[in-house]
C-alpha cells in the first residue's frame, strides 16, 4: 500500500515537465520528496530546459522525448523505458496561439483537431501504452480546468478538450477498474506556467480569482501537486473517474462577493434619508 506521506520505493511516469514552473515538475518534486523515483517524458523544444532542471535529481531516474501528438513518437519513447510503474501524471495540453486569439466560430478543423489530439486523446494514447508498465493498483492522473464546463474567456477550443479530456477520465476509468488501476483528474484554478501564459487575457483571470475565490487567493502549484499526490496514491484508494477541484473553492461560487457589498448590504443597511 502507497501511503501519501511514504512513497518510498515507488515510481512515476510523469508527462508534461516544460519549465521550473509546470505544474508536471511541482508534481514529480512532490512525490519525490515523499521518496518516490519519476522517469520524465519531455517535449523536444523543450529538451534544453528539461536537462538543465534535471541535474543533480537523483529522483528522476529516466528522461526522454516524447511527442503525444504521434504514435510512432509515443510507441518509440515506450519502447526506451523499462521497468513498471505505480502511476503517470499526464499534465500535457496544447491549442496553437491563432485559435485562441479568434472567434470560436473561426475556428478551423485543423486547429480544432491538434487541440483536441494533443490535450484529450493524448491520455486515451498514454494510458493505452502505459498499461502493460504499470504495477498493481496504479493510478493516473491528469490535469483540466474550469474552461471544461464554463465559458472563460480567452479558453475558447481548449475549454472543449479539456471538456472531452473529463469524459475520458470517465470513460478509461470504467475501461481500467477491472484490472484495479485508478483515473482521475484535478481540475486546477490558474497558476502561471508557460502554457498559461498563452491564454490571452491570463493575468486578469489571476487578478479576478485572486479577490472572488472563497479563499481569496490564487492555488499555488505546490496546491495542485497535493491533491495529485493524494490521487495517485493509496489514500486515494476508493476514487475513480473524478474530477476533483483544487482551485481556492472557486467551483462553488454562483456570484462574485462584491455583489454582497453592492447589492445585499445597502437593502440590510439602507441610508437614512433626509430629516
Ligand atoms: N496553468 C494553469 O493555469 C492550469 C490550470 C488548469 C489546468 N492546467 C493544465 O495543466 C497541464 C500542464 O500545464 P502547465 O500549466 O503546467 O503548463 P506547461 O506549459 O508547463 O505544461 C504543458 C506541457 O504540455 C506539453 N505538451 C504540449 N504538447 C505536447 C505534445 N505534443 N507531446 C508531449 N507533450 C506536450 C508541453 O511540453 C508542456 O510540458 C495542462 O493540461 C494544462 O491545461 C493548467
């Protein structure tokens, strides 16, 4: 049994490290420091800033490249690992810049297809090529957003894969729960990574949770990478196919609290009038 505060002795297959601010590389320092190994599958433009981040971990114990949007790249990058694993983060998504830019009625059905290829299908390919490396009771876990079940602006076609990522996670659970391997998703508020920076209007979603979230604060990668380690461990045990919101409780928000200010406490207080 895999207990949240001792992974010692387990291994991760982690997807998704671009930078020292991805929400993949807070993911796998946390399981390490809990005594966990990871072998990290990166993105070759991002192979430079990967082996730089990479020296001197001791935890990581395989690194290569790994295209999710091919099969051949996927079927090769498998091929290099060995041994198994007791679960994978998936923590991979991607819209190209222009369509988040226009319209959704302008979008293409290239841009929609590489949106869809990249941020939801690419865990039906990771868990497809996963299965046979994986330990008893193994979990995955990936990572979506709010733009699945809400309009956000600047989300645009990402909030639709990210959409069809959370019925995946549905979807393989059901495939997988009878071999005993688990998966879910965290559904995290906005934290800046690379990724993020690329959703235009980003730093005002920021500012606009930091002051309407129940906890009036933005979620930290450190957040996230919690609520991962909890999923992927056997703490978790009983939870499969779930999406759970790690996001400073903005989920459960039906109005923003200002409107208390603006429109509740002047109809309990009202000003006295004139004498
Ligand atoms: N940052 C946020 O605000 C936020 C909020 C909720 C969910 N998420 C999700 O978290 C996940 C990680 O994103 P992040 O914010 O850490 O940004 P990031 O830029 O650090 O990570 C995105 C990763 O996707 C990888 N990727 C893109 N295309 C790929 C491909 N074809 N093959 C393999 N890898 C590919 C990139 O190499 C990168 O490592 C994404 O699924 C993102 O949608 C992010």
């Amino acid at each position: 049994m895999i207990h949240v505060n001792d992974l010692q002795g387990k291994r991760f297959l982690v997807y998704g490290v671009a930078s020292d601010t991805s929400l993949a590389w807070a993911i796998a320092k946390d399981l390490a420091e809990r005594g966990a190994t990871c072998t990290l599958a990166y993105q070759k433009r991002f192979m430079s800033r990967v082996l730089q981040l990479a020296k001197e971990q001791k935890w990581i114990d395989q690194m290569e490249e790994c295209d999710l949007a091919s099969e051949d790249s996927t079927k090769a990058f498998h091929a290099k690992l060995t041994g198994k694993y007791d679960g994978i983060v998936h923590a991979v998504a991607f819209a190209p810049a222009e369509a988040l830019m226009k319209p959704i009625t302008e979008t293409t059905q290239e841009d929609f297809g590489v949106a869809m290829t990249v941020s939801a299908y690419s865990l039906i390919r990771v868990v497809r090529h996963g299965l046979p490396k994986l330990n008893p009771n193994a979990a995955v876990v990936t990572l979506t957003y709010l733009g699945a079940e809400r309009t956000v602006p600047g989300y645009r076609i990402m909030g639709t894969a990210k959409a069809a990522l959370e019925q995946l996670v549905r979807e393989l659970a059901a495939s997988v729960g009878p071999m005993g391997f688990r998966v879910n998703a965290v559904s995290a508020g906005p934290v800046k990574t690379l990724a993020a920076s690329g959703v235009p209007g980003f730093d005002q979603i920021l500012d606009w949770m930091a002051s309407n979230t129940p906890l009036r604060r933005n979620v930290t990668q450190a957040d996230v990478a919690h609520a991962a380690r909890f999923l992927l461990s056997s703490d978790s045990s009983g939870i499969t196919g779930q999406t759970i919101y790690v996001d400073a409780g903005y989920f459960s928000v039906g109005a923003p609290p200002e409107m208390d200010r603006v429109l509740i406490e002047p109809r309990l207080n009202p000003p006295e009038g004139p004498v």
